[in-house]
C-alpha cells in the first residue's frame, strides 16, 4: 500500500501561483510514476501532468503546460506540482496519484486538495 496527501491548496488570484505538495508513504517511493489530476465541478477528473520514477521525464496537457511544472524529491519522497499564472478554469480539486512503474492504470491516489483561482 502507498498512502497519499496532498498540501499546498488554497484561494489565490487569477495568475497568482500555488505549489501543491503529495506527501509518500508505506512503498518504496522510487519505484512509482507519479501522477496529477484535477477534477472541476460538474466535470470528469482530467490527467495534468506525470513524472518518472528517476529520470525525470515529464509529460503535461496541453491546457497547463508552460504554466505548471512538476516534480519529486525521491529523498523526501514527495512529489510536487509548481502552478504558475494560474486561471479561473485552473479551480478544481487537485488529486495526485502513484502506479508502480509497469502498470497502466495508477494504483493510488489522495484524497485531494482544493485550489480555487479567483476572477
């Protein structure tokens, strides 16, 4: 079992910037891509951005990139999303998630930290 959290959430002003935190426990932290969704109200939860387990490689929707960044700290086993000239339509719940490195799907997930950007 991998545990999840998530810190970092909050109120900011449209293109303020937060850093979301997702604190790892319980596995070895190293061996899971690590993952951010966010799910808006009345809508479907959507991928945001992943990174690899030590390379570093990192892929984005094309509706955050160049304005989000993420990234770990396999040492402290946390991973991070950097949020930068943030939108109203950025507003969702942010989840981040974990899968073992050869699995499809991922296999754990937070329990979600608001962000809301104001117009």
């Amino acid at each position: 079992q991998v545990q999840l959290r998530e810190s970092g959430g909050g109120l900011v002003q449209d293109g303020g910037s937060l850093r979301l935190s997702c604190a790892a426990s319980g596995r070895t932290f190293s061996n899971y891509v690590m993952g951010w969704f966010r799910q808006a109200p009345g809508k479907v939860r959507e991928f945001v951005a992943r990174i690899g387990r030590t390379d570093g490689m990192t892929y984005y929707a094309d509706s955050v990139k160049g304005r989000f960044t993420i990234s770990r700290d396999n040492a402290k086993n946390t991973a991070y999303l950097q949020m930068n000239s943030l939108k109203p339509e950025d507003t969702a719940v942010y989840y981040c998630a974990a899968r073992y490195f050869y699995n499809p799907d991922y296999d754990y997930w937070g329990q979600g930290t608001q962000v809301t950007v104001s117009s």
